[in-house]
C-alpha cells in the first residue's frame, strides 16, 4: 500500500506467544490479530451533506405551481441538499383540500427524491400579514387529509414546520384566536400523529413549546430521539439578528438570556432552522459575522436560507464568514483516527475503532445507519456490517469513539478487501444513493460514486491469518 502524507500508519502484532490478549477500547483484540493505526487530515472543502446546510425557497403562490427542477438544480449548484417548500392554502379556509392540491405534494417530494434533494414542508394560510387563517377544526381536516402524502413520502421530507396557524404560517396572529394553550396543543399533537414519527416538527416560538407541553425544562438525552412528541418538536427562527430579541422570537419583557439557554440545551437534540428577515438600523449591532457565528453555534443551527434576507448573506460573504457557516451548519463529521484489523481469516473477528469529532454546529437530528464494508479488490464483491450505533448522538464539540465487531463469514473467498465506512440513509427508496449518504470532512476519503467514506485501509482475508474465530452474532453479509 502506498504511502501518503496525510496518513500516518503502524501494525502492531499481538502474539499469543507473548500475550493471550490486548485491552481494545471496550473490546478485547484476539491474539496474533493484527492491526492498523491511522490518522486523517481534516478536509475544509464546501461539499454537500443530507439535511443540513444553506437552503433555497420555493413559493408560495396560490397556485402551488410544481416544484420546479431548475430551482433543485440551482440549490446542487451550490452544493445545497435542501429546499424549503411553502404550499399556501389561502384557496381553501372554508373548504376540503382538493385533491389537485395533495398531488402537487406528492410530485414535488418525487421532484426531491429523483434530484437527491430534501424538502423542508411548511403549509399556511396567509402569507402575508392581515391575512386570515383557517379555524381550528378545518386546520384539522386538512391534517388528516394530508397524512397518506406525508406518509408515504417522508423519505424527501427532512423536517417540517409547525405552520398552518397565523401570518405566514408561523403562530402570529392567528384571525381564529388560535394561540391559547389548548387549540395550540391540539392542533401540533395533530400535526405529529399524522407526520411519521421519524420526523420532527419546528416550532416558531420556544415559549409556546414550554406553554404546549408544561415543561420549562430542554430536552433531557434521556428523551431525546424517543419518538414522543416533545423529542419531536424543534426550533424556527424566521427573524434571526434581526434585533435584540429576533423580532420576537424570545419574549421581550423577560432576560433573554436565559430564553437562550433553554434554546440551546433543547436543540441539542432537535433541528433548528429559519432565516434572517431584517438587515435595518434595529438589526445592524447583530447582523455582523462575529454575532452571527456566536449564535449558530450557541443554538445549534442546521438549516438557514440562502437568499433571504440576500443583504445580510452578502454582508456575511463580504466579512468572510460565509464559507464557515456553509460548512459548519448542521453536522460535519471529521475522522480523527482509527485502529483496524488488517489480517484474518475466514471466520475470523473483525475489529475496528474510529474516534469520529462533530464540528458542526449541532447533531444529525433523522435517524441514519452505519455500516463497515469490506470490498474485493479483484472481484468487487461486498460484504457489510450493520453496526448498532446512533449517529445522531455524535454530539457537536465532541469526539465519539465508535468501536465495531463482527465476523467474517466462514467462506469468505480470499484475498485483499478495501475497507469503508458508509452512512446511508435508512429508507429503501434512498438507501443506495451516494447523494443521500453522510460524507466525512477529511482528505482522500470520499468516493462519489457509492457514497462509501475508504478508510484508508485494507484486510487480508488469509487461510493462515491469525486472529481467532468469531462465535457472536453480528456477521458481515454479501450485497
């Protein structure tokens, strides 16, 4: 194997002669196994990843004219994986949704998927101040109308808005006297049971999550990723630097830093997107890149539109922030080292352990799989190993080490195996789409065309391999 300048690698053999065996992370490395100890350059390229990142808007008009390709285009572009997809239904305040309506959805999520984009769902009734909204028991008709779309489509979905309820389908001013406790409640409970469980929803406004649920506590880890309704309520913030309280978005007459606190310790483990909306004398102390990089660190950004408002994204390209937040929002996942086994044979122990270090802004917030594959480098065969890891729990800030075991199966041809890590996503329908699968942030690493992160090592699959045989559970299977 060639050596590279941004690898650094040792074996190190454990002979039976000498020990019986080697303290491994957790894990216990069998004797005569051998293996690879690798460190990796961290790669600070601009490149897309699944459901983070800057985003393009998409309507609304009363139309709801289909969502068209060349806007996806643009956002790849840009190395952009989401768009974000606002239905207005000004149309149908005091009537059923047709269902003209319901497959402009259902094409638009097919647009996404086809395109290797995600959309992020809002639906409203006014979009503009003044408007009306909808009363409480239509807002609930038209939620149970839209379940079958949603369910079946949530795959291009990466998150949804609350919506639904007052100007610009963000909770203010609703025409219907919405925003009390109860109709509040039972209007997102709602919403959640008809969006799949894997999914979250975000919320306008902190206070009203802390009202809805009678908790002014963040979510505990313990919670987190439950499924409950509470794990799945996130965060908008459609006024971010806009003044000195986001334009409301925490409440003005109360210290606002505590709001804050209580924001980011939620959004550890929940999505936080939206936009800036003001560039304005009230905003000019807060729009400026220092401030800007503070705040989306502090409260977990994933997601921010691209081009609104476009001054205060142009002011943050001209202070040379931009680049930053384009790879810092949301996850970014850096492969500090790893320790391998790079010789076995058939039916052997496969052990590997990789400290991966989170330095975006926040966690991956959807659930996401993790896989060891192993390759032939003569036949291309593949064989992979599910590991029972979540990927949403690499924390922002840290670094987790992973530890992996599995077994070789006992007629694995021989021969040399290139060694990968892949993170694809979990449903069928994007499950082999390089474009949907997790990138590393490091040098030499990707391969564009599955999708897989090569760690920059191999396994000699051997008859005369140490290493001893493997008797549990988690075994590697052919594709």
């Amino acid at each position: 194997m060639s050596m590279k300048a941004s690898f650094k690698k040792y074996v190190s053999s454990l002979s039976l002669m000498a020990i019986t065996a080697a303290t491994y992370g957790c894990r216990i490395v069998p004797a005569n196994a051998s293996i690879v100890t690798t460190s990796y350059s961290q790669s600070f390229e601009n490149f897309s990843n699944p459901e983070r990142g800057f985003y393009l808007n998409y309507g609304p008009t009363d139309e709801n004219y289909p969502l068209n390709p060349r806007r996806v285009q643009e956002a790849k572009n840009e190395n952009m994986s989401l768009i974000r997809r606002i239905y207005s239904l000004s149309n149908y305040r005091d009537s059923p949704l047709p269902q003209s309506f319901i497959n402009v959805v259902a094409q638009d999520l097919q647009q996404a998927r086809q395109s290797g984009v995600k959309l992020i769902i809002r639906f409203a009734y006014n979009w503009f101040k003044g408007g009306e909204d909808a009363p409480k028991d239509q807002i609930l008709a038209h939620m149970e109308q839209l379940r079958p779309v949603l369910q079946d489509n949530y795959d291009a979905i990466a998150y949804v808005h609350a919506g639904f309820i007052g100007s610009w389908g963000e909770w203010n001013r609703s025409t219907n006297d919405l925003l009390n406790t109860q109709d509040m409640r039972d209007i997102l409970f709602k919403f959640l049971s008809v969006v799949p469980s894997e999914r979250m929803i975000a919320l306008r406004y902190s206070y009203y999550k802390k009202r809805i649920y009678d908790n002014n506590n963040p979510l505990t880890a313990s919670e987190a990723y439950s499924g409950g309704n509470r794990a799945r309520t996130g965060a908008i913030n459609d006024c971010f630097l806009a003044s000195r309280d986001d334009a409301g978005t925490y409440l003005f007459d109360q210290d606002i830093e505590p709001q804050k606190d209580y924001l980011s310790q939620d959004n550890l483990y929940l999505v936080q997107g939206g936009e800036t909306c003001s560039s304005d004398k009230f905003a000019q102390p807060y729009i400026g890149c220092d401030n800007a990089l503070q705040d989306l660190q502090r409260m977990r950004w994933s997601a921010i539109n691209a081009r609104f408002k476009r001054d205060v994204t142009d002011l943050w390209k001209n202070q040379g922030c931009y680049g930053e937040i384009s790879r810092r929002l949301g996850y970014r996942f850096n492969l500090v080292n790893s320790e391998i086994t790079n010789s076995l044979k058939p039916g052997g122990r496969f052990f590997a352990k990789l400290n991966i270090e989170n330095v975006g802004w926040a966690n991956a917030y959807n659930p996401r799989l993790l896989e060891i594959v192993l390759r032939n480098k003569q036949t291309n065969q593949e064989y992979y190993l599910r590991v029972n890891e979540d990927v949403r729990r690499w924390t922002t800030g840290e670094t987790t080490t992973v530890n992996i075991e599995g077994g070789l199966p006992s007629n694995m041809p021989l021969g040399e195996y290139d060694i990968f890590l892949n993170l694809p996503d979990p449903q069928p329908r994007l499950y082999n789409r390089p474009e949907y699968s997790i990138r590393l942030a490091n040098v030499d690493i990707w391969e564009e065309s599955t999708g897989y992160n090569f760690l920059q090592n191999s396994l000699v699959v051997d008859d005369n391999a140490g290493g001893e045989s493997y008797s549990g559970s988690s075994q590697f299977v052919s594709r």
